[in-house]
C-alpha cells in the first residue's frame, strides 16, 4: 500500500495519544547534601576528601522526602519536609540535580507509597539501611540511576570498620513518631541521634557521681529526718 493511500489515524486516536501525553508529568529529582558534623577544619577536610558524614533527601516538586528510624512496629520511616530545611545540627552543603521522572501523578504516588513501605523506621541501621540507603533507592526507582556512592562512604567505612562506629549509633533511635503513611512531624536522623546518646551518657554519668557524693557524704545511710533535715545532692 502506498503512502498515499494508508488510512489516517482518526482524530478520537489522536486525541486520545495527546491526552496521555499531557498526564504524563516532568518531575525533576534533586538530592539535597547535609553535612552533619559541625562546621570546622575536620568537617572541612572530610568534606574535600568525600568522607564526611552526610544526611541527604530527594527533593521533588515542593517536598523533601527522607527517611529515619524510630520502635514503632507497622510505621514508616519515611517522611518530608520543605526542601532545605536542615536537619539538627546538620549544615546544606549542597543541591544536585540528579536527573528527571516523566511519570503520570498517580504513579510516582505509588512510587513514594512503595519506598515509604520498604523503608520502616524500625528497619533503620546507620551502617546498611539509612538516609542515604534510601535516597540511593528513590532516586533508582525515579530515575533509573542510583545516588552517587560517595554520600554513602561514611556507611561504607563503618560496614568495614565496626568497631570504629559506637553501637547505640546503628540501632533505630528510640522515640515516638507521629501516625500517617508519611511522617511530616519532627524526625530524629542519624546526627540528632548520636547528640541525644551523647546526652543520655552525659546524664547518667552526673547521677552515678551524684549517688557517690551522697553515699561519701552519708555512709551510714541514715534519713533526711535522721540529720535533722539536712538536704543532700541535688540529682539532675
């Protein structure tokens, strides 16, 4: 048959191609890189070398998704937040456009609603399945490319290296989350959580002296009434 003589696509057929053309939506992919050691020489150096401890977030359209960890079972780790927004004590390093998703709506929904059921808060470990973990699946699923290795390299070094990383860094941290399919409420990531260790080591080691100065200051361990109303060590 000639060319001259193929039949014309009909304009419901052409109108209908045009249709799913328009719901198909250009969604840019952005990795947002915080560096979360404090701002100085060894955070400077570490950064030059690729080796800083980072924190990053996918950012697409208005929205920052990122992932943490918290013990609440059934309840994803996921969750946004404008974009920019720096994580405690955490400073923005820096924004890379890592490529773009020509996707209906509906599908990159189902996208996030998948990652945020693969990422669960209680599955978060600093070494194998953290922020960046996640970042490197959502941008893979978005784009067909994972997240450039080196944000990870401080994971890797610690997979290699264990006994460098202190335990109660790996484990989810432990606090409460707010209820939904994706969090939107305040989040501990992985710098806040060794902060709040730090924290909590701090604590306890003031009440353990505290509890020897008044065992020193008492040893016979008579009562407040005993000593005639005396007051002992303030306990923090």
């Amino acid at each position: 048959m000639s060319s001259s003589t193929r039949p014309k696509p009909s304009r419901k057929a052409s109108g209908q191609q045009h249709r799913s053309t328009l719901s198909l939506q250009r969604a840019e992919v952005t990795i947002h890189v915080y560096d979360l050691l404090p701002p100085g020489k060894v955070s400077t150096v570490l950064w030059a070398i690729g080796s800083s401890l980072l924190h990053t977030g996918v950012v697409i359209g208005d929205k920052e998704y990122a992932y943490g960890g918290h013990d609440r079972r059934d309840l994803t780790g996921v969750y946004w937040t404008k974009p920019g927004q720096e994580p405690p004590g955490g400073t923005f390093r820096q924004a890379i456009l890592h490529g773009f998703s020509f996707r209906p709506a509906e599908e990159l929904e189902s996208i996030i609603q998948e990652a945020s059921h693969e990422f669960q808060g209680t599955s978060y470990n600093l070494l194998t399945k953290n922020c960046n973990h996640f970042t490197s699946y959502l941008c893979e699923k978005l784009t067909g490319r994972p997240a450039p290795s080196y944000l990870n390299r401080a994971a890797s070094i610690g997979v290699a290296l264990p006994c460098v990383v202190p335990r109660e860094w790996i484990a989810p941290p432990d606090y409460d989350t707010a209820d939904g399919e994706l969090l939107d409420e305040d989040f501990e990531d992985e710098g806040a959580s060794m902060l709040r260790h730090d924290r909590e080591r701090e604590r306890h080691r003031t009440h353990e002296e505290s509890r020897g100065w008044e065992h020193a200051s008492n040893p016979t361990g008579s009562s407040r009434a005993d000593s005639g109303g005396a007051r002992g060590p303030i306990r923090f």
